[in-house]
C-alpha cells in the first residue's frame, strides 16, 4: 500500500537532556493505519505527532483489546542506523494480534513503514545526544459502540522515543522483590502476549515493592506461585555452578527477543545454557550453598538489569556483591556490540534503515 | 464538587428500533471528569456526547489502566426512574481502581453526577420503546507519555445507553461451551475486577465457541481447569437436587451484583442455596444421574440467561428441555420485578432519580 507522509510545520526543538526522556519525549512524527471490516488494513500514513478523535465508546477503553512492541534502532559510530532484530518483532506483534482476536498486519508492509518513520525523523536519531530511538507500534480497538466481543474496527499506530542512554559499564543490580500473593499469568491466559492488560494487572504489586525501596518484581507462576516467571516486564536469567538457566517457554511467559539472543550469544561464547521451570526453593538452596552466581533480567528497553538483591519473604539473598557479575557483563557486552555494529553480527539479527 | 452542564444544541433523532441499541445507541450526553496528582479528582461536567482528543502516547493504549461499571436504571409504570443498586456499583468501581492502581473516586459524588446525567438525558428514558437504560461510568488512564508504571492523569467518564428490552417471559436457553484451553482469571489476578484486560483475553474462546454455534463459553479456574467459575461475563448457578449452587468468591470471579441479589431473593423464597467450590466433574455426575435441573448465567446486561446446553469435550448436557426452568423464572420474575417497582422492595436496592 501506498504511504502517505505529511511532515510538520512546526518541528519541536530538541531537548538537551534526554536522560529521562523514555516515552516522555516523542519526535515529531506518528505513524497511523486503520482496519474496517471492507477495507482490511489501509490508509498508511505518517502524520505530525497529534491527537485521535475517539469518543468514551470506543471500544479500546472497555475492553483492553491493545497490542504492542517495543524494539530498537541504534546508530553506530560511523552513522549508519541499525535495526535489531526487527522482523522478529513484527512476528510477536502479530502473535500477540492474534491472541486478543485482533486482525493482523502484513509484517514486511508495517516493517517499511517503520522504516520510514524512521526516516522522517532521522533529526531525532542524529542527535549526539542520542545513540538509540525506541520504536513503539501498537493496535488499539477503535469500533465507536461499545460490546463485549471483537471490534469490527482498529487503528495501528508508532511513534518514536529516545532509547535510554547506553552505559558501556553496564548497569548497576537492582534489587527485587518476589511477589507471594498478586499473579502476572497462567497457562491459557495472556502470559505470552504483550497486551495491554498485562501491564495494569501488574502495577499493584510492582507499587508494593517500590514502596519497600525495591525496583521491581519477581513473578512466580500464577498456579502455584512456586516457578520463577519473569522479573517486571522483562525476561530472568539465573547463573547457577555456571550454567545459564532461564524459565523455559511454557506458555505463560512473553518469548522475549533479548532473551532469545543472550541465549544464542551465550551458547557461542561456550556457556552451558538451559531453557528449563526453577523454582524459587531452587533459588534460594542455590544461594544458601553458595553456588548463585549471577542473576539478570533482560528486555528491549533496558537490555540487561543485573539482580543485585532477591528477597523472598523473610529470605533476602545478595547476589554479586553490588556489582554486575563476569558472566552477566560479558553477555551484555557482546549483545550491545552487535546491537551498535562494533563487531560483526554474525546472526543476521541487525537491518540497517 | 460542582457540576457544570453544557446541553447539546443538536439532539439526536431517536431510533424506532432500539432492539439492537445496547451500547450502539447511544444519548445525548457525557460526564467527563479529570485526575491530576496536584488537583485530585476536578472538573466534574456534562458534555454533549462527543470525543476526547488523545495522542497514541495515552497511557491506557500501552498498559491497559482501564475499568468500567455497569449499572441500570429501569422506568416503572408510573413513570418513575428506578436505579437497582448503584452504591454497589460504585463500591465495585472503586474495587475495580485499587487492584489496578487507578486512583478512587468519591462514591457518593459519583453517583449523583451519573443522577444528573439520566436527568440531563431523561427524554431518552421516557420513550415509549425504551424501559431501561444502562449506564457505563468508565475511567481511562490519560497520561499523555508512555512507561510501565501507574499513570499519574486519568479520566472519569460515563455515558448512558437504552437497556435491553425486558421480556417478561424470560429469554430462551443459550448453548455454552466450556473452555478447556484458555483460562480467564487466577488467584492473585485480576479477576474480581471489571478492568478491560480480563474482556480482551476471552475473545479467542469466545470466538471459537461461537464458530461452534455456542452463545457463550463457560470458564473453568485458571490453576486446574476442573472448578466452574464464571460464564461469559456473568456469574452462574446452578439448580441440583433442589438445591441453588454458585461458584464462591473465591478471589476469581467478578462479584456480581445482580449474583448477590438473586442469592438474597432466592433465601427468601426458601430456596437452598450454597457458595462453594463447583466442579466440571460433579455437573457431569449430577447430568447423568438426573439431578442437574437447571442452570443460568446471571449478570446487569441481560439479567438471567438460562442454560439449555453445556459442552464439556465430548459430553454434551442438555438441561430443562429448551425452556427456561422453574426456579430459574421464578427469581427471573421477582428480580425483574423489584427493579421496575411491580412490587414493594424489601430490600432497600431501588433508589429513585
């Protein structure tokens, strides 16, 4: 399909400090696309950055039926622009498109769009300031009646962000709080989706942990409450006698695209990794006989979050001394540079813009 | 707080035909009313029925902080306009913010703007065609910049739509199907909250049950699949060996309003009724042996639905002969009646407008 590019009149002016401007500081353009019934997915367009029109009915606002991704553009020294791993992203989306009944998108059609979004803000991107844009495409239902069940009508829509700045160091461990009692999924529900009602559902328990002075959650399984899921919202690594483990994708997880390239680059670089449930006890005996090494989690956004505290109940376990362990580093070291184009890519993972 | 009333100068021509008209036809008028940090909930006022202007940043579109009410106010034969319950349904809305991290509203305040909006609308009302109207308070999260945390601005909204025509007789029998696959809810979720994530993620099961010719599906607790736990968006009952049987509270399932009413009625009438536990296994044991004689799902939209068939796999129960059942008509009847003031409530749930 033709798209139609209709760029501003009135380009923001560019923040000095993009320190703080994840999701906050937008550039200047949106991309849009509406599905009906008739029609199918038509009218790509990117627009200034703006408003939508949507009246209290619309059915988005009653019944959660929102998607979306999160990927990443990084520019490498010599100015070229670098996707990772896009089409990838393009696959989950539709995944998650297809759990919540809503209409998928043709993957290589939205994939150009993005492109050219990119390419419409590439201002932005140049920016010394600025070494990586965050990409945010997502669907919302926009049938203006409301009833419980699929709406007949949907926008697609993106919009660009600053990515967070990049700390070659690494970034400092958080500490994180196994959560007892509230449950992120189960088996048949939404886990492995990146619907919108995952997140709100989320927010209480994440607001109980801030408010004991940790960063985040440890969610265990909806139906025990006793194998380790995933860490806020991103995927969680464990480093037990060396051997990588990370909850396997039992259908109750998101299929993490950080998750799946630390474990190739991890098999590559020689570490013994596994895919396997790890129970919190598991946890917790590992760390009493000493043999925890590291623990991490790793999402598009933030990368690598190295686990510097787990507490459980009464239990708390320090891991790695307050600083980000050898194994986590150097995992987080390769995927970066790959990410940034210092070294080859020997995946295929990375698409220039 | 004061409310301010804008009337529309354009009203719209009322349909003849509003069997078809819930949530599609919709009156003249909106409330709106906003949250900041700094100024708490403000601006109460009632708008003509129009759109909000949101950018795709909105945090409801990412993370799902959305949830709603639904409540309905019948107009009884001398004219007057009855509200069923609406203090429960504002506790049920607060409910609903707390477990999502959406901030409360005054319950009290609340309810007497969504007075002042059936009044606003009240020639709606007084159509000769319509004998109920269904109000839908909702409120958004509206924050205009995106990250995974609880937003800091939202949106109170509500808009009235006519209810669904009353037939004294009762509906007919549903087919239903019981999901096996997919789940709804778990402890530790969201459940017991009318937040738009939990509708979003049964729209698969519902589509494939209705692809089989089913009205509905019925679903079975999201840690084992084998306890009853809610149809569709009602609650259900179920009549065995005389006896009135509802899956419990137990942190799953939405507490329904108009599940509690039928259980108070039902005592009264003398009927045995019991909150507990319900299995899959003990409907199909109780089929067999001629003891399941009734069964309905139960909710503020359609107020009963009876059960005629449920699936299980391959074991399919046909309940009471495709006619609404004894026990089920009869707290059909006295319900319907107490909303519409046919005759005295003993209960104090009708508040006049």
């Amino acid at each position: 399909m033709a798209l139609t590019i209709t760029r501003t009149q009135y380009p923001k002016t560019k923040p000095q400090d993009y320190s703080k401007g994840f999701g906050n500081i937008l550039t200047d353009h949106m991309f849009l696309m509406d599905y009906t019934e008739a029609e199918g997915w038509h009218d790509p367009r990117i627009l200034p950055f703006g408003a939508l029109a949507l009246t209290p009915a619309t059915m988005c606002f009653h019944y959660g039926q929102e998607i979306f991704e999160g990927m990443k553009a990084y520019r490498t020294e010599d100015g070229r622009l670098l996707l990772f791993r896009p089409m990838d992203h393009m696959r989950r989306l539709n995944h998650s498109c297809e759990r919540i009944c809503i209409p998928q998108v043709c993957e290589e059609e939205l994939l150009d769009y993005l492109k050219e979004l990119l390419k419409t803000d590439l201002d932005w991107i140049q920016d010394s300031n600025v070494d990586s844009i965050y990409i945010r495409p997502m669907i919302i239902a926009t049938e203006p009646v409301f009833g419980a069940r699929p709406a007949k009508d949907y926008t697609c829509m993106a919009m660009l962000t600053p990515g967070r700045p990049h700390i070659p160091k690494g970034p400092k461990p958080v500490r994180i709080y196994v959560e007892k009692e509230q449950a992120r999924a189960v088996r048949g529900g939404t886990g492995t989706a990146k619907c919108a009602g995952n997140y709100a559902s989320t927010f209480a328990a994440q607001a109980k942990a801030k408010a004991q002075g940790y960063t985040q959650v440890l969610w265990l399984d909806g139906a025990e409450r006793r194998y380790v899921e995933e860490m806020g919202q991103m995927n969680i690594f464990f480093v037990i006698k060396g051997e990588l483990i990370t909850p396997d994708l039992s259908g109750t997880i998101l299929d993490g695209i950080t998750r799946r390239s630390l474990l190739a680059i991890a098999k590559d670089l020689g570490y013994q990794t596994v895919e396997r449930r790890i129970s919190i006890q598991e946890i917790m005996t590992a760390h009493a006989d000493g043999t925890l090494q590291e623990a991490f989690g790793c999402g598009t956004g933030a990368c690598i979050a190295p686990v510097g505290e787990l507490t459980y109940g009464e239990c708390h376990m320090n891991i790695g001394n307050g600083s980000i362990g050898t194994v986590t580093f150097t995992l987080f070291e390769r995927l970066t540079q790959i990410q940034r184009g210092l070294v080859p890519d020997p995946y295929g993972w990375t698409m220039e813009v």
